[in-house]
C-alpha cells in the first residue's frame, strides 16, 4: 500500500468519530415576526452618526415566534412550551417590552440603564407619556440574545425596556421615544 492510500484510509478513521453541528436557520414564522416588528432610529449630528438604535416590539406576535423558536431549538415538551407561552401570555398583559440594540459613536455614552444617562426613553400612547418601568442591559444571556438575533455586534449593547402596560388597545397606537441632548427620534408602532 502506498503513502497516499494510507493517509487517506487514516483520514477517514479519524473522520468516522467526528460529527458537525449547526445551528439550525430562524424559521421563516421568527423571522417574519422580528421584521414586522422591528424599526430603526437612528440620530446623526453635524452629518456623523452619534446613536442607531433597532427596537424589536415584543408583542404578542413576536412572544409566541419566540416561544416557538425557543421550543424547536431546546426540544421543549408540549407541556413546558405551553407553560412558556402561558408566561409569556402573561407578561405581555402586563407589560410593553421592548428589545434596543444599540450603537452609539465610540466617544458618545451609550449607557441607557443609569440614572444620569444623557439619553431617556418615553412610550407615548393616547396623548401620555410614560417613563419605562424598568431599563436592563443584557449581559448574562447575550449569547441566546446573540443566538436569536445574529446582526447584533460586538459593539452593540441589548437592553430590555419595559413600560407599565395602561391598557390592552391603543387608539393611536404607540410612539416609542428616544431623546437627550444630542437629539431626538421616535418611531411608531
């Protein structure tokens, strides 16, 4: 037997007792849940850009794609996705939540969870403004946040913002607000 034979007969050996994993692609009903649900600000001063911010609504729409997604990839028994989807059923009566991803210009502040933040936030519906209950950046499961959202990079911060829930119908809907010093934007949902 010759060299070449032999090193291909030990490739496949060591072949054998490999395996690759993937991740399996963001079925088609996550995908369309995160695009109807998503818009974009993004706050330029003097033509540079100072703040981009992707707001993902999590509504009702996007809970159930989530849970669903969540279940496919963990293979979740059909009792513990019907629990999920109970909790999250319930946070959703209680509350608008919302996922930012966030960019800001590397000497601007980016941090929206502290209390001296250059930047706030407002949810504004049926002519009232509200401030969000609660502002929490996500360090501990960025790599699921990252799993689900692969565009986020490394220079973006995710935070999840939820703002007391006043009702369950808007009749104008809902303006989410970002403002501060170096500027304003909005977006409707």
């Amino acid at each position: 037997m010759n060299r070449l034979s032999s090193s291909y007969i030990i490739f496949i050996i060591l072949l054998t007792g490999c395996s690759i994993v993937t991740r399996n692609a963001a079925s088609n009903n996550f995908k369309k849940a995160i695009h109807d649900n998503m818009k974009r600000i993004s706050i330029e001063k003097d033509f540079s850009l100072v703040l981009s911010m992707d707001i993902i609504h999590i509504n009702e729409q996007v809970r159930k794609a989530y849970v669903d997604e969540y279940a496919k990839l963990y293979l979740l028994s059909k009792n513990d996705k019907e629990k999920m989807l109970e909790q999250q059923k319930e946070q959703s009566k209680e509350w608008e939540a919302f996922y930012l991803i966030v960019y800001t210009a590397p000497n601007i502040e980016s941090s929206l969870d502290s209390n001296d933040s250059i930047w706030k936030l407002y949810l504004e519906s049926d002519n009232q403004i509200e401030s969000p209950e609660s502002v929490n950046e996500i360090n501990s499961q960025r790599d699921l946040i990252k799993g689900f959202f692969p565009w986020i990079s490394s220079w973006d911060t995710v935070y999840l913002v939820r703002f007391k829930k006043q009702r369950n119908e808007y009749k104008t809907g809902i303006k989410f607000i970002i403002t501060g010093i170096l500027g304003k934007g909005e977006t409707e949902f």
